[in-house]
C-alpha cells in the first residue's frame, strides 16, 4: 500500500493539475471494475481528472466520445458486476504507428499524461511500446500541424502503470492476477456440481474436466482432489496412458465411486501431440470400460460475479496504480503493480513481460523442467504438492512414528481439506495417522484415519472430525496419559483461538506433564482471522465471499425502493476483518469495528455522510458492523439511530448474518491454502521429530517445538507459541497487530469520506530474485522480477 500522504503534502491535493486515463484491455476479467472503480476514486480523491477510455485500444485510437470523464458516481454498483463495464477490445490499429498516433493526439488534446492499464501481458507491452515511442510521436503531431508547441510541451512525457487482469494467471510478477480467483470459484463449483452427482449415484463414473490455462488446471486438482491433470509445461512420461487406467482401476478397487481428470488447454504430451478431454474419455471407456463424462467449460471460466478476493485485490491495485502514477518521474520505468504474498509492489514491466515469454521459449524447446521454474516457484509448489497428495501407494516401510490430528474450536470451510493434506502427507512419510474426534476432550479416542478415508474431504464444509470449544486445562492429567497410552509422538492441531490457547496450556503443562513434550503445530482456521502468527486463516476466505454475496443481494434489493441503508451485522468476535474487507469488497459506507475506536459524533457524521450521498443519484447504503464492536453501540441502537436522523430522508433495514458465514463448502482459496498448510505441517512434524529423538523415544520441550503455522506478509512462516504470547490480546482474542488495518483508510476514501490517507509502508520499484518463502501464497511470484 502506497504512502499517500508523503513528505507533508495534503494528499487530497497531489493530483491537481493532473489528467489520468483508465483502459481494460484484451480478455476481460471479473474484478476490473473493482480495479477501476479504485483508480477513478483515488483519482478523483487526490484532485486529478479522470477519464474512462470505453472499449480498450480502439477507444483511445478512435476518441470522440470513447474518452469521456469519469464521476465518482458513474463507479457506483461496479464492484459486483462481472467483465469490464467500460468495455475492452482486441486493436490492431493500435499495433501500428499510426493507430498510436492517433491515440496520442487524443490524449494530449485532452490533457492527458498517465494512462493506467488493465490488462494481460500483450496489453502491457502495448503500452510500454506507446510510452517509448511517445517523445517521436508529439513531434511527428507537430510536424503534421495536429498539434502546437506548446501542447506538446504541457505533455512532454507520458507515465504508464499496468495492472493485470486475466484470468489465466500466468503473468511473471504478482502472485495472483485479477481474475484469477473468480475463474477458479467458477470452476470449482461446475466441478463440485458434476462430482456430488457422480458420488450419489449408483454408477462408477469417471469425469474429464477440460480448463481455460494451466494455473487454472493445477490449482483445481488441488482443490478438488484430483486424480489426474495435464498441463503443457509438464508433459506425462512416455507409457503415461497405462498408468494413467492402472491408477484409475486401483482407486476403483478402493472403494471410490468418482474419478476426476483435469486437462488444461494445450496439454500435450512428449512429442509435443496434443492431449484432449475427448481422447481421454475414448481412452478411459476403450481400456477400461468406465463411463466417462467428458466436461469442457470454455467462457463460463470468465463470467459470474468477482469473487471477495478479487474486488479487494483489485481496489488495492487500484489504489497502488494511481499513487505510481502520481509519484513517477520522466526517468521511472513503466512498472506494473503486483501482489507479491500479502505486499503491493510495484515491478518493472517490461522485465515481468520477458520472463512471461520465457516461459513459452522455453516450452517450445523442450525445455519443460526451466518453464516450471520461470512459472515461479509457487508454481513448481503446486506441482510437486499435487504429485504428492495424488499418490495412491504409501511406502511400505514405516517410520513407527504416530501423528494424531484434531480440530478445535468452531467448525470453519477448509478444515478438511487440511484434515486431508495432513493424513495424506503422513501416510506417504510411512506415519500412521490417528484422527482425535471433537477436539481436545476426544483425547481418549483415537482411530487411525486412512488414506481413503479422506479421499473426497477437499470440497467439503465444516469438520468431518468433529469440533469443540473446550480448552484442555482440565483434562490435562487425562490427555497426558492417553499421548503415552496411544504412544503418540506429534499433534496436529487445526483450529482458531482455542487452538493456539489449548496448545499454549499444553506446552505451559509439560513442565508437570513430560508425556506432553512431543511436538505440535497449530494451522489457524477460523472464520474469524483472528489466530495470532498469520495473517490468514483457513475458513475466512469463504466467510468473507459468504457476506459480500449477502451484501451484494441487499443492496440489489434496494436498486427499485432508492432511499435504503441497510445495517448488517458480521461475525468475528473482537476482531473486525470480516467486516473491513467486507466492505471493502462490497462497497460499504461504513464499517465499525472493536480495533477502531469510535463514539456518537462518528456515528452522527456517518449518517450525515450518507444523507448527502442520498442528494446524488445513489440512493442507497450500506454500513456494517462487527458483532463485538462495542458493547453499548449494538447493532439495535445503530438501526434506531440511523432510523431517526435520518427520518424523512432514508429508511434503514438491518440483517443479522450469523452462522451462515461459518457454513458453505470451501472457496478455492480455502481448499488450496489448507491442502498447502496441511502438507507443509507434517513435512516439519517430520523434521522436527528427527531433531527430538533422543535415547529411543521422542522429547521436546524446546521453544520451537511448539508453533503455528502461518502466512506473514510474502510467505509462510512457523512461529513458536512462547513468541506470539507476548503479541497477543487474550481478553479480546485478537492479535495486538492486525496487517488489515492499514486498508481500512481505502475504505472510506472509496466510499467518499474526507479523511488523510498516511500508511507506513511505501511500495517501491522493486527487481530482483523472489523470495525463498512465497511457495505456499497461492499464486507465485516471478523467477526474474521479484519481491526484495
């Protein structure tokens, strides 16, 4: 996030005297016009003029009225609509030099020096290219009597930012591009809806699902278990064929009703001959006899509403893309901003562009092990991960080592698909995997859990294991005898706040209780996002995508009545994620929080606020509120507040969510970032267990031999408990440090509030090799134009 506010200038008023022009360009993407809500926004935010470029290239060749300035009203009810509302086309007139000739006697006329792009790879090197050129081109204006001197002085330089939007997500540079997230929920739920129909039915069936691009394909296996997928930059071995049906026929003999096969476009196969969905289903049926359903999406992949990660992302995108363009000089590169884990930054484009068709060098030649790498070592991840968790023959070996895996706290989406990684991982490690059913009070329950017992859990919701709230202080004599009892030598614990409070009891009860000096890792998951040491949790991803669409339909309601505010009140307990980034993503006025102090006078000028806005051609609000926000200011005395200020004015409606937000199957996020966490947990289980064998039996009771697992800023990190103790709120059950805070001023400025924007972290050119951390984002970073 950029540091609007620098050196003392009053942010409200660095763009004045600017001009900045907004394009979608190429395929569209869900999630654009979040990106260019957010640049129209801050635009108009910082003083600067504005202008839509309606219908990509072709808009800015052709001018007229495909320029026209944008309002901040023309944004509104933007967010939840899926494409480019201001249009993109394909240009070949902007390909050559006369078609950007024209573009740029439109620009200056209008005054304009920076144009932000949204867009794939070939949209941003279209615009370096313009950029480069852009010197020679007012002189050729000149020349030609278009325009005079002194125009072309007033627009001696033009700035470029380029944000992506595509949903193939195979940019070099950013972790996920615009797009990305959306296309996979669309995937995720044709693929749910066609397996759930296969797993009841009484037929065995095998499914071929064909996908748009390879990050797409590889992602969706993960999310969805499947049993096999083809992607270009890794073609199968030679003889792939047979085992491909002996796999199939072994999960057959196991018990399972339902094969999945996902092939990604342009699969192909060691001589370069194309692999298709068709020919594996004549390949399945001929050898095997198995009714197979073959399934190619095609563009539903880019249709439907944006996902809640999408808008966010492209908010701050947006965001980020006009600070860049406001602070660049004659002499920055045009740079492309870029989510590198959970950080904004802004990378040189045209080294993001290079290392992109790198890869597709590298494919042509053969070399498939280099694409993988120049995909980024998230995408190499990926792959290895899958191949791992798709084997169906743990060794026969046996490490004798016992991990036992549990769930605490409240159930959340995701947990099982951790659950599964976990079990998974284990079992290929040679561990035997015991399952504790209903947290910590199951202590004395243990089965083992197999290999097919978790085989379909990815896509669903909930805890298979069973969950509960209940701490382990009272049970710790009883917990201790059964850990030597069922000799078990690691845990596993996957939960919210009362798993890294239990765990925390059970490492402070080892100096009693040495059967308790084994080690454990805590992966956060909860709806809340509120565990300490991650600035994720599993579960808050899809609670976060559960109040946006429920927000998206109130407000939808409201498109005939005018004059509505609705008040909705979020989950969270203390913590006030759920309700920022869900306002955030779906366009909120307001959102009160526990973290953010506020009073009366706020709650007056918010309803001022939106008494104004009612005078506009928006007529309708909405404003949400964490449950615990403030014990006196409960959601019944806003509603009645809001009702009788703004009497005569608006109405007010109010929606309590509950505990829908904790329900509902997994997101693709969810899934892929559990089976990532669940995996990565038992690899170091593993480790740390070699390091804690001593005299023939396990002993730990080191700091770091008790952690959680977690996601920090650009990549996954374990941290010891006794560490996160000390940066923790346990009256609150919050962090004392929340990284979400700092989007909370996007927020009001998007939604129009007069406030100064100064955030901390400044996001700065950056170049070099990424980071050896970001492999478990899902996404990647680039292999030649990192993070630093």
């Amino acid at each position: 996030m950029a540091n609007i506010n620098t050196a003392g200038v009053d942010p409200t008023k660095m763009g004045v005297g600017w001009a900045i022009a907004v394009l979608t360009s190429g395929g569209d993407a869900q999630g654009m016009n979040a990106a260019v809500r957010a640049t129209v926004r801050v635009g108009l935010y910082t003083g600067a003029k504005v202008f839509f470029v309606h219908e990509g290239y072709q808009g800015l060749v052709d001018g007229g009225n495909h320029i026209r300035p944008a309002t901040w009203e023309s944004v509104s009810m933007m967010l939840q609509l899926g494409g480019t509302v201001i249009g993109s086309a394909r240009c070949r007139d902007f390909q050559t030099r006369e078609g950007r000739l024209k573009a740029a006697y439109n620009l200056v006329k209008l005054g304009v020096t920076n144009l932000c792009v949204i867009g794939g790879d070939g949209s941003l090197t279209g615009a370096n290219i313009f950029r480069t050129e852009w010197s020679d081109l007012l002189k050729d204006l000149i020349s030609k009597g278009k325009i005079i001197n002194e125009e072309a002085k007033a627009s001696s330089h033009l700035n470029i930012v380029g944000m992506v939007g595509s949903i193939d997500n195979d940019f070099c540079g950013t972790d996920m591009t615009i797009g990305t997230d959306s296309a996979l929920h669309r995937i995720i739920e044709v693929v749910d809806s066609i397996t759930t129909t296969a797993q009841r039915s009484q037929i065995y069936y095998n499914v071929c699902v064909s996908v748009c691009f390879s990050y797409l394909a590889l992602v969706t296996a993960l999310a969805c278990g499947a049993d096999w997928v083809f992607i270009p930059e890794m073609p199968p071995d030679d003889g792939w064929e047979d085992h491909l049906c002996r796999r199939l026929t072994e999960t057959r003999n196991a018990g399972s009703r339902l094969n999945v096969i996902i092939v990604a476009e342009g699969a192909i196969n060691k001589d370069g001959k194309p692999i298709t969905c068709d020919q594996l289903k004549d390949l399945v049926t001929k050898r095997l006899g198995f009714d197979t359903r073959a399934t190619i999406l095609g563009h539903v992949q880019r249709g439907g509403t944006p996902s809640a990660f999408d808008r966010v992302l492209g908010s701050r995108m947006g965001v980020e893309a006009v600070m860049a363009l406001l602070e660049a000089t004659p002499e920055t590169p045009a740079c492309v901003v870029s989510l590198s884990g959970n950080q904004a930054v802004r990378l040189p484009l045209m080294e993001c562009v290079q290392v992109t068709k790198d890869v597709t060098v590298a494919m042509n030649e053969g070399r498939f092990d280099d694409a993988i790498k120049l995909r980024g070592r998230s995408f190499e991840n990926n792959w290895n991960t899958y191949k791992l968790l798709a084997h169906v023959r743990p060794p026969e070996t046996k490490s004798n080592i016992n991990v036992a895996i549990l769930n605490v706290g409240a159930p959340c989406a995701g947990m099982n698909a951790a659950v599964r990684a976990a079990v998974r991982i284990g079992l290929i490690q040679g561990h035997n995997m015991l399952a504790i059913h209903d947290g910590f009070e199951g202590l004395a329950e243990e089965k083992p859990i197999t290999w097919n017992t978790v085989g379909d859990w990815t896509g669903k919701g909930g805890s298979e294991l069973g969950t509960k709230r209940v701490l382990p202080g009272k049970y710790m004599e009883e917990i201790s005898l059964n850990i030597a009892k069922y000799n078990i030598h690691a845990l596993v614990i996957i939960g919210g706040f009362e798993a890294f409070s239990g765990a925390l009891e059970m490492v402070q009860g080892r100096g009693k209780y040495e059967e308790l000096c084994v080690p454990m890792v805590i992966i956060p998951a909860t709806v809340s996002n509120n565990v300490p040491g991650s600035d994720f949790s599993i579960g808050a991803d899809t609670a976060l995508n559960t109040i946006t669409t429920t927000c998206d339909r109130i407000k939808q309601s409201a498109a005939g009545t005018k004059r509505r505010v609705f008040i909705i009140e979020t989950m969270g307990g203390y913590c006030g994620y759920l309700a920022t980034m869900a306002g955030l993503s779906a366009g909120a006025d307001a959102a009160y929080i526990y973290e953010e102090k506020f009073g009366i006078r706020d709650l007056e000028r918010n309803v001022e606020h939106l008494i104004e806005k009612m005078k506009t051609t928006v007529k309708r609000g909405l404003i949400l509120r964490n449950e615990n926000c403030n014990f006196n200011y409960t959601t019944d005395f806003i509603f009645n507040l809001y009702s009788e200020e703004g009497k005569g004015v608006f109405d007010c409606r109010k929606n309590v969510l509950g505990h829908m937000q904790q329900g509902g199957t997994p997101t693709p996020f969810d899934r892929n970032f559990a089976t990532k966490m669940g995996a990565k947990a038992v690899l170091w289980l593993t480790e740390k267990l070699k390091e804690c064998y001593r005299h023939g039996r396990i002993f730990a009771n080191t700091p770091d031999s008790a952690c959680v697992l977690g996601m920090r800023k650009r990549g996954l990190v374990l941290q010891p408990l006794a560490e996160l103790k000390e940066q923790t709120d346990f009256e609150h059950r919050i962090p004392k440090n929340q990284w979400w805070l700092k989007l909370r001023p996007i927020m009001k400025i998007l939604a129009k509030y007069k406030i100064s924007l100064d955030t901390s972290e400044h996001a700065l050119m950056e170049r070099g090799e990424p980071g050896a951390a970001d492999e478990f984002r899902p996404g990647r970073r680039a292999a030649a134009a990192g993070g630093g």
